[in-house]
C-alpha cells in the first residue's frame, strides 16, 4: 500500500474518532512484528521467548494497574511489503503505542518510515544493519549492528593472519559486515585476497566455501543469519575440509549462535568470533538470565543473542511505561530510550547513545571450546568497552 492511501485512511480514521482516541492509561499495547516461522523462525521464537520472560518476572516494573497487551504478528521473514503491511494495520486498526520485534533489516527498512509519519516509537529486537536507525526519529535499537563485531574482529584478525577471504550473505547486514571487517583487516595491513557474497535463501554453502578453499587464504571471514544458515554454513565448512586445509573460520557471533551450536557437534571448535552476548557468560546477570530460562523453557532452545534481544527491549519499553505512569506520548518515550542504561544486561552494560538512538555495548572475542561435554562460545576477553556503531561514528556529519 502507498503511504499517500495509508496516510488518507488514518486522517479518515481520525475523522471518526479512531485513531485518536486516547488510549486506556490501564493498558499499553504493542505491536510486535516478527519472524516467527520460516528458515528464519529462530530470530523471532527467541526474541519473543526472552521478550515473555522477561514480562512473566517483571510485572513488579509496570506501575500499579497498567497493564501490557501484546498484538503479535508473523512477518514468514524477509518480506517487506508484508511487514510493512502488517504495521499499518497494527497502527490503525488496533492502535499500538509502540511496536517492537523486527528481526530482519530489510523488514524493519520498510516499517521505519511508516513510524516518523506517525510517531509510534519502535524498538527493534534484533535487525543489525546500521543503516536502519537513520531511516526515522522514532526508532531506537536494543540489539546491535554487525560494525560493532565485525570491524573489531578485522582489527583483531589482522595482528594474526595476513590473507583472508570474506563469505557474507546477500543483503545490508552482510554488506555491513564485509564492509566493516575489510576495513579493519586492511588498516591493520591485511590482504583481501577473495570475496563471495551469497544469495539470501540459499542453505548450500558447499560451492562458497570451495571457492573460499580454492583461494588458499590464511583464515575465512563469513556472515549468514543466525539460525538454520549458520548450522549449514558450518557443516559446510567441515564437509569442504577448510579445517583440514588449515584455513581459520572466523565471523561475527552469528555463525555460531549459541542455539544452533548443539546441533553443529564439534566441527565449530575452535572458531573464533567478536560479539556482545554468549550464553556461557559467566557474569552474574547472565548466570541468573539462563538459569531464569531454563526453569521456565527446559533444556531444548537455549537463549542466544536474540533472545537477550527480546529481553532487554522489554526492559526498555518497561522503562518507559513507568516512568510515563502507564500514558505513553511517542516524544517523551523515545526522549526516555535516548537516555536508557543498564548497567546489568545479562551481555553487561548497555546504553542508548542520545544521538543516534543505537545500542551502546561492550564486544567480546569468543572461541567455541568443548565446556562439560557441551560446545559453548567461551568469551576470552573484551575488545571494545561502551562501543557505538562504528558505522555511525566513520559517517558523523562535519
Ligand atoms: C539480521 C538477521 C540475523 O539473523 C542476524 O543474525 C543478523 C542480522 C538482520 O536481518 O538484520
């Protein structure tokens, strides 16, 4: 639908009193679009599981007699006419105050610009690529971009390895990391000697990967979606031999999300990646964080990255919930998003930076380690503290 209709049907909508009417101070709701079946299905099942938790032990933050009203909707992945359609909808007919979830960057593309035109403050869960933040005043970011682990990784690879070959996913958030990373091997005297980029809905990676082998690089620097590409990209790996080769996997924490690593088996050892979350964190927040999810989910879906995702949004909207008493006006809350901390996420202290509306996180190098019999992302040590979109930071206006 072109925004001129939507922008007619909500000022007829207003006509007759529908889209103005004040909402209830009882009862805040939210629009949640996200993907929740698909090959992409992970992203939004555990954004929404960390979201849940995180409402089922904190109804305490809400003030008395407010209440949250969840309208959940399923974008099926990137798709984003449908997401887009789907926040009309949500805005109009059932008149969110807020929309959160957004797990795919080129849905959360499409939804961004709908919300400048009508102030609904929109907190995305997971969507990374840096871009989509500069797309519309009323979007705030709680998960973060694929700059702020790539370019360090690339800064950290080049003082290791002096060829590599880069394997990225067809689409910004893969842009974002080939990009990022490039820039930081090079700076640090690294040679690119081979890049590939991958078309988003393909699951063989096996001729990538060869052709990744065939450039006989030191190490191999890939990103795909967390989820389902990740598993396969990694047995594509083993099944090419690069180990074997001698050729190092590195990536952003995506490629070995931590809930796909039990069914990887042990072909990820030894891959190292930059990221802002592992589940075997050992920081109190984060003990307390799955020990929280495994009483409440069982053994069978560990949280990952994006269920922190889920989670620290949440405690964010929670945030401005409370402090506006249950009535949410769009400038006063994301005037609240801008100045958000907390320095106990289960990933550590995060912020919002007031001046882009982007996460403010500390980035972890992690390798994949055999813990207790079980693979885990095992955080070695921390090579950014408080970094901000470094994309952001390279293209500040003068
Ligand atoms: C995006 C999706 C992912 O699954 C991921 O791991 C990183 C980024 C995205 O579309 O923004």
């Amino acid at each position: 639908m072109k925004t001129r209709i939507f922008l007619a049907m909500l000022a007829s909508a207003a006509a007759l009193g529908l889209a103005t009417a004040p909402a209830s101070a009882q009862t805040v709701k939210i629009g949640v679009i996200n993907t929740m079946t698909g090959p992409q299905s992970n992203i939004g099942v555990n954004n929404d599981m960390g979201m849940r938790l995180y409402m089922k032990l904190n109804e305490d933050k809400l003030p008395p007699g407010v209440k949250v009203e969840l309208v959940v909707r399923d974008d099926g992945g990137a798709n984003p006419d449908k997401a887009k359609q789907l926040a009309q909808e949500l805005i109009v007919r059932d008149k969110v105050q807020i929309l959160t979830g957004f797990g795919i960057t080129s849905n959360a593309m499409s939804v961004a610009p709908l919300t400048a035109e009508t102030r609904v403050p929109m907190a995305i869960m997971n969507a990374a690529a840096s871009v989509i933040t500069t797309r519309s005043p009323y979007v705030a970011r709680f998960s973060f971009t694929l700059w702020q682990s790539s370019y360090p990784l690339g800064q950290w690879a080049a003082k290791k390895y002096k060829r590599a070959y880069i394997a990225v996913t067809d689409y910004a958030p893969g842009h974002d990391c080939e990009e990022a990373f490039e820039k930081g091997f090079r700076e640090g005297g690294g040679e690119i000697v081979g890049k590939t980029r991958m078309p988003l809905v393909t699951l063989d990676f096996v001729p990538y990967m060869q052709r990744a082998k065939d450039a006989k690089p030191e190490v191999l620097f890939a990103f795909v979606p967390a989820g389902r590409f990740a598993l396969q990209i990694i047995k594509a790996y083993g099944d090419v031999g690069l180990d074997k080769a001698g050729i190092k996997f590195i990536g952003p924490g995506d490629i070995t999300t931590d809930e796909e690593l039990p069914a990887m088996g042990d072909v990820p050892i030894g891959v190292t990646t930059v990221h802002h979350y592992s589940a075997a964190a050992d920081r109190p927040a984060n003990k307390a964080f799955v020990a929280a999810w495994k009483k409440e989910y069982g053994d069978k879906i560990g949280p990952s990255f994006m269920g922190v995702g889920g989670w620290d949004a949440m405690d964010a909207i929670y945030y401005a919930i409370r402090e506006q008493k249950g009535k949410i006006d769009p400038d006063r809350t994301m005037e609240l998003w801008k100045n958000y901390k907390n320095p106990n996420s289960p990933r550590g202290p995060i912020s919002i930076d007031p001046e882009t509306r982007d996460i403010v996180q500390n980035e972890y190098l992690r390798e994949v380690r055999k813990v207790g019999g079980q693979t885990a992302n095992v955080e070695l040590e921390i090579v950014g503290t408080a970094v901000k979109d470094p994309w952001k930071e390279f293209n500040k206006k003068k």
